[in-house]
C-alpha cells in the first residue's frame, strides 16, 4: 500500500461550521510532527487481512 510522507510544519485550525466545538475557535496555530499517512482509506476488512498476516493463531 502507497504512503505519503508528510512533512513536519505549521498549520492555523479554526472550526468554521455551525457544529463546532469551543476548543475550535478562535483561529489558532497548530505544530504537527512529520508523518507517513496511507495514500488510501484502510478499511476494517484491509486492516484485519494485515493482522491475520502475522497473529493468525489469535484470530
């Protein structure tokens, strides 16, 4: 499965809809670590196929 790397940065989050939380406003700034994250959703049935993989006697 393709992963993507997401680079460590700097990113300003504000809840702009009608069902936002408290904590969503006002403008803030949020500091991320850099990450790999899935090119694709991973659905229950993928990700049980994986563990299945290597703990098949639990399972």
């Amino acid at each position: 499965m393709t992963q993507l790397f997401v680079p460590e940065g700097v990113l300003f989050m504000v809840g702009m809809d009608i069902y936002r939380e408290s904590d969503e406003v006002p403008v803030h700034e949020v500091k991320l670590n850099a990450f790999w994250i899935d090119q694709v959703e991973v659905t229950n049935g993928m990700y049980n196929l994986s563990v299945r993989r290597f703990i098949p006697e639990r399972l």
